[in-house]
C-alpha cells in the first residue's frame, strides 16, 4: 500500500461585491440540489460522496458570509 499525503494550500481571489453575491448564489442553489440529492439516494457509498460535497460547499458559503 502506497502512503499518500495531501497538501493544503491557500489561495487568494479578489471580487467584487456582485460578484460576490453571484458566486454565493449560485454555491447556495447547489448546495440545496446536493441536499435533495443526497436524500434521494441509498447507495451507502455515494451517498457518503455527496455528504463530501455538500461539506464543502458550505465551507465556500461560509467563507463568502465573512465580512
């Protein structure tokens, strides 16, 4: 078995206030698709997957929320 590491790092990105609101919209709408979706399947294994993403998205969300 191979030990594999992963590697954070930081990104900056510059917006403006509407586009923002945009990008906050839109990972919004997502996350409530992935949050249907997620109810919608039984498959142990995706379902865990999309759990995932639903995380991450709402890390996005909350990091946009900031002032």
């Amino acid at each position: 078995m191979v030990a594999s590491s992963t590697k954070s790092s930081e990104m900056t990105l510059t917006l403006t206030e509407e586009e923002r609101t945009q990008l906050l919209d839109f990972l919004e709408q997502m996350l409530k698709r992935k949050q249907i979706e997620e109810h919608r399947t039984d498959a142990l294994d995706f379902k865990e997957f999309v759990r995932h993403q639903e995380s991450l998205i709402q890390s996005l969300i909350s990091k946009l929320r900031r002032p």
